[in-house]
C-alpha cells in the first residue's frame, strides 16, 4: 500500500529523481525510498508496453524494485515479490495495478532481472532505503 505520494523529477537520460520520500507498506513491514534517489523507472520493453502499460504509471513502485536489487538487502526473488505486491496493493496515492498487468509486470522481472541484480555501489543504493518490520 502506497502511504505517501510520489514526487519526481524528470532527468536527462530517462530518469527519475525522488524529490520526497516514498513510503509503502507490503505485510506489514514499511519500506521507504528517500528522496533524492534516482532511478530508469520501469524497464519495459516497447512491445510490452501494449500489455502493461507506460513505465510512468508504476515509478514509485519501480523505484522500491530497484534499491531493493541495488541494495541486495533481500534475495532477488524477494524483491520480485514485493514489486507484485506493492503494484497489487494501492493505496491512498494509488489505484492498485490489475492482476494480469502485475502479474506479466513480475513475470518479466523474474526472465530478464538477473543481469541487473546488485548493480552499481550497494553501499550507496542502502542509504537511500530504510526497512521497518520483517517479511
């Protein structure tokens, strides 16, 4: 569930910069994307885009999947997981995403994630998420 709203920037190259904090709440833990973080958004393919949708429809969403990949705090199945919940959850901020868009966005991540796993400095991405609860 969305607890905040999503505030962005948009940035040369096809980025997004988190001007505010971002706060879901997926089971009972809450995890939060500080602002300042910045992030490709959603990486969905041209031809996927007919099925799912613009990759701006799911920026907060997609920028808790990818501290989480960056940051390796959870295994990447794990963080697969917590991107179908959270697009499933809503909130206050947000309609949630139907069943058949969130399920094809979590199949994609699930086929062509791996690569992307524990990219860049994982030191940084940590500083930019804090986790409250357990899974």
């Amino acid at each position: 569930m969305q607890l905040t709203p999503c505030q962005v920037e948009f940035i040369k190259g096809g980025k997004v910069k988190l001007l505010t904090d971002l706060s879901f709440k997926v089971r009972g833990v809450i995890i939060t994307l500080k602002a300042g973080y910045i992030w490709d958004m959603a990486s969905i393919p041209r031809f996927a885009r007919g099925v799912i949708g613009c990759p701006s429809e799911f920026i907060g969403e997609s920028g808790v999947h990818d501290v989480l990949y960056e940051s390796g705090l959870y295994p990447r199945d794990i963080c697969d997981l917590i991107l179908y919940l959270l697009l499933r959850s809503g909130g206050e901020f947000k309609d949630k995403v139907d069943r058949i868009t969130a399920k094809t966005i979590y199949a994609g991540v699930r086929v062509g994630g791996e690569s992307h796993y524990k990219q860049g400095s994982i030191a940084d991405a940590r500083e930019f998420v804090t986790i409250e609860g357990w899974l």
